[in-house]
C-alpha cells in the first residue's frame, strides 16, 4: 500500500469514528424499521441497531452513541416489554459501543451451569476478544472506555453460536477487515445478517489501519456476505443485510 494511500484510509477512518463532542442529539429521532422474521432496525445517530425480540427477551446489535441510549430504549420498548438478554459489539468503535453501559444495566442474562441457573443484573455483552482488548487497557494505564461498557463474553475462533428467541445465530469473526475485531452476525431463521461497518451505504468501506483495518479483510468478508446471503428471483427479497450506517 503506497503511503498516500495509507495516509487517505486513515484520515477516512478517523472522520467515521469521529467521536460525539460536536454533535447534539436532542433532535435527533429513533426510527423503528421492521426488516423481516424477528429482526428489526433502530436508525438514528451513530451506527445502525439490530434489534431481535421474542418470548426470551430483546437481543442488540450494537448500542450507538452513550447519548443516544434513552431514545434507544424507548425505542425497543416500543417493540418488547421484554428484558435485554444481549448486547453483541460487531467492533469497538464508539459510535456502536457507547451505549453499552447504560442499556446493559437495564438488562438481564439468564446464566446455567454447574452451578445452577440465576440471572445477573445486566445483559450479556458479547464481542470477539479484540473488541475487549481496544477497549479496555493495560496495567495502569487509562482504558479509551468504562469497564461498564466492556464485552463480558468474548470468543476468540472463527465463528461462536447462540440460540436465542427460537433462533439460530451465528456469530463470524471476519479478521483484519474494518477493524481488527469485527463480528457479522447473521439471524438464520429471520434471514438477516447485521453486519456493523463491513458494509455500509452512505460511503465506500472505510478501513481503521489504526485498529487492524485491512483491504483485503474487508474484501474477504463482503465475500462472506455474498456466500451466505440467497436472494430471491430477480435478486429481490431472500437473506436481507443491516449496514453500519445507511439503510
């Protein structure tokens, strides 16, 4: 990669993440977006939200901005009374993680094992291990976040599986592609797949060199999108994708 290159994807990348100093959000609208099966879509500031809701309880795609995070579960009131079980980090970017602390606390995980089934006092926040390690910091130094807001269940292999709601989710880790930490969910029931910033609508993909960003990843997991989605005749309908940002 020539350095002019290198210099331009940077630039892009820190314009993308751009933290929410200089914006207002008093203004700024939720919109509810039904999608298909289980699955719908909350567009407002920041990254888009998946929301999957069901006789469980409320399943996100990431949380966008901290000041978002009032209007964001007014929001998913509007479509389940239901508690948040999960929260899953598609990557460490603030405008898909800030509201992590704040909606996480409002939730609750149902945990079994040896020791018996209980519930903990906050949702589930699921990320691969490299959004844990962005977010947080090293012995006596200052973490770029809360601890409130880290990921409390990390997986490091390829892909980590959930059932949830009736519904089978897989959870892909597309390496060195936005980020170093990326995860593409994909809802197999409802056929959607939530796919944070390896495809957005708004701008070309916008590659974090900073943060482990890659040309060939992103390319790699538009690949995996493709392999996974089935349209319908024509191209129209079948496996429906949530960008990162647009719609």
């Amino acid at each position: 990669m020539t350095g002019a290159l290198r210099t331009a994807f940077a630039l892009a990348a820190m314009g993308w993440m751009a933290t929410p100093q200089n914006q207002t959000f008093e203004n700024v609208e939720v919109h509810v977006l039904p999608v298909q099966g289980n699955v719908y879509m909350l567009v407002g500031a920041g990254g888009n939200i998946t929301v999957q809701a069901g006789n469980e309880g409320v399943l996100l795609v990431d949380t966008s901005f901290e000041q978002m995070s009032d209007k964001v579960v007014a929001a998913i009131r509007n479509l389940s009374d239901k508690p948040i079980r999960y929260i899953i980090n598609t990557h460490a970017h603030p405008d898909h993680v800030g509201g992590n602390a704040p909606i996480a606390k409002l939730g609750m995980t149902i945990a079994g094992g040896n020791m018996g089934t209980g519930a903990s006092n906050s949702a589930a926040i699921i990320a691969h291990e490299n959004v844990l390690n962005r977010m947080s910091a090293p012995t006596g130094q200052q973490a770029p976040t809360v601890s409130a807001a880290w990921p409390t269940d990390t997986y490091f292999t390829k892909k980590k599986e959930l059932f949830f709601n009736g519904e089978p989710i897989e959870i892909f880790h597309e390496p060195s592609a936005h980020t170093d930490g990326d995860s593409l969910v994909f809802f197999r029931h409802s056929d959607v797949i939530s796919a944070g910033d390896l495809f957005v609508t708004t701008t070309y993909p916008v590659i974090d060199l900073q943060r482990g960003g890659n040309i060939q990843g992103i390319i790699g997991a538009l690949n995996h999108i493709l392999d996974i989605a089935i349209p319908k005749e024509k191209q129209e309908g079948g496996t429906y994708v949530i960008p990162g940002h647009g719609r």
